[in-house]
C-alpha cells in the first residue's frame, strides 16, 4: 500500500495579502482616475483644468503652515470623494458647470493621490494616512 502525503493548504503571509489587496485598491484608483480624465473631455474641458486635475487641491497643503491639525483638516477637505460627488451633482442639478468640473478634478486628483499611497490625512503628520504611513521602510 502507497501512502501519499497530502499537501496541506498553508496560509499565505499577511505581507503577501496586504501586497495583493493594495495592489487592487490602486487598480480601482486608476479605473475611477480614468472615468474623471474621460469626464473632462467629456464635459469638454479646456486644457488647463487638466492641469487643475494634477495640482488643484493640493494648495490645501498650505494649511499646515498653521499646524498639523489645520493641516490635516484642510487637505481631508480638499481631497475627500464625497465632496467630490456632492459638487458634481450641485453642478449637475443646478445646471452650473463649474460645479461640475470642480467636482470632477476633486474625484480625480483624490483618485490618483491614493494610487500612490496619499490617503486622507491623521492630525499626528502628513505621513500618518488611512491608507497608512507614506514612506515607511518595510
């Protein structure tokens, strides 16, 4: 009689989840960075609001000149998806273009920030974010 061993179903390491799940978090980041590109040619949008699409809100940074709590609070503003969606509806109900496209850049640049790791901001520092330290040595 022949005895086989049987494989046992290891678990993979948490490192090897963590690097997989992150890594289809930034596929969804750049499908929904996509969808606002397309939305600005779409709305046929001059050239220069995809220059506001790259740079725009990142001017909330200014705000921890003044502290880390300022800081904190401003930039989370400025790159927060519902607000995002809450303009462009504004816009999109009322008729008010401008509504919309700012809607659109605030999508957008809060998209691509979190395909390279630049989540929404903790009081303790720039580099505390919800999608964990920027810059951290594995």
């Amino acid at each position: 009689m022949l005895l086989i061993k049987q494989k046992r179903n290891l678990p993979l390491p948490k490192k090897v989840i963590e690097t997989k799940m992150k890594s289809i978090l930034k596929l969804e980041e750049l499908a929904l960075f996509c969808i606002s590109i397309y939305a600005l040619y779409y709305y046929d949008a001059a050239w220069w609001y995809y220059l506001l699409l790259f740079l725009g809100p990142d001017i909330s940074m200014i705000g921890y000149a003044f502290g880390k709590k300022v800081g904190a609070a401003l930039y989370n503003l400025f790159h927060h998806k519902a607000l995002a969606v809450f303009f462009f509806l504004w816009g999109f109900i009322t008729g008010m273009p401008a509504f919309i496209l700012m809607g659109i850049i605030i999508f957008g640049h809060a998209s691509m920030d979190r395909i390279f790791g630049y989540g929404l901001k903790y009081e303790k520092g720039f580099q505390f974010t919800h999608l964990g330290v920027i810059n951290k040595k594995m």
